[in-house]
C-alpha cells in the first residue's frame, strides 16, 4: 500500500525487550508508520547488557568487568555511530549508555513499558499486563 492509504489502517505492533534487537524494531515499526509497544520485564533498557549485582532466577547476566571484543565500528547501529571518544572496544557501561542515546535520538522511549508483570495467551492472541511501582 501507498504510504498515505497505510495511515488509514492502525497497525499496532508489539515487541517483546528493550534490548539491542526491542529497540531497532520499535524503530522500524515507526518508520513503516506502525504503532509499537515495547514490552520489557526489567526497569531498564539494554537487555541483558545491564549488569546486577545479584542476577535475576532464569535471567541471563554479564559480568562486571566484560569489556566486548568487537570494535565499536562493527558493532554500532548503521544509523546511528558509537561517539568517537568512546573506545573502540567497549566495557558493557558504554554499551548500555550508547543504546539509551539511541534510544533517546530516535524518540523510542515513550513506546517502551516497563517491568511487564505476565502474560498469558488468549484464544488468538498474547495478552501482556504490566505495572509500573
């Protein structure tokens, strides 16, 4: 469909973690002029690039000290480049700090819900509720 009969239909999208992946598809849903929301069961965003000091039960975790081995220049978004003083391999606070950017320069944050408290399936359909302390 041509871009301006797709606004005639409300495609409301919904994607699951505000990690890396939650994140460029909330960007590409907007692009296509979609209506997403991003459902994450944390506090946070960056998935699991956010270290704990006590890990979560069935919840996977990096470690303090992980610095990534991949250059900043393989790793960035293509729209969007990891700042130049940043080091070209990265501890995971850096990484964290360059998905919250992202997210604040395209306007993500304000389809993002989180701590999601369940979800349970219905007939066709996901139902997710959710609830904000």
């Amino acid at each position: 469909l041509a871009k301006t009969a797709r606004k005639l239909f409300l495609h409301k999208v919904a994607v699951i973690g505000a990690g890396p992946s939650g994140l460029t598809s909330i960007k590409a849903c907007l692009e296509e002029d979609m209506v997403p929301t991003c459902f994450e069961s944390s506090n946070y965003i960056g998935g699991l690039w956010k270290f704990k000091e006590v890990s979560e039960p069935n919840r996977a975790s990096i470690y303090r000290s992980l610095t990534i081995k991949t250059s900043k220049e393989m790793m960035c978004f293509s729209d969007f480049p990891i700042p130049a003083d940043y080091p070209n391999y990265m501890h995971h606070s850096k990484i964290l700090k360059y998905f919250r950017m992202y997210a604040e320069h395209f306007k993500l944050l304000q389809h993002i819900r989180l701590q999601v408290a369940k979800s349970r399936k219905i007939t066709c359909c996901l139902s997710l509720s959710y609830f904000r302390p």
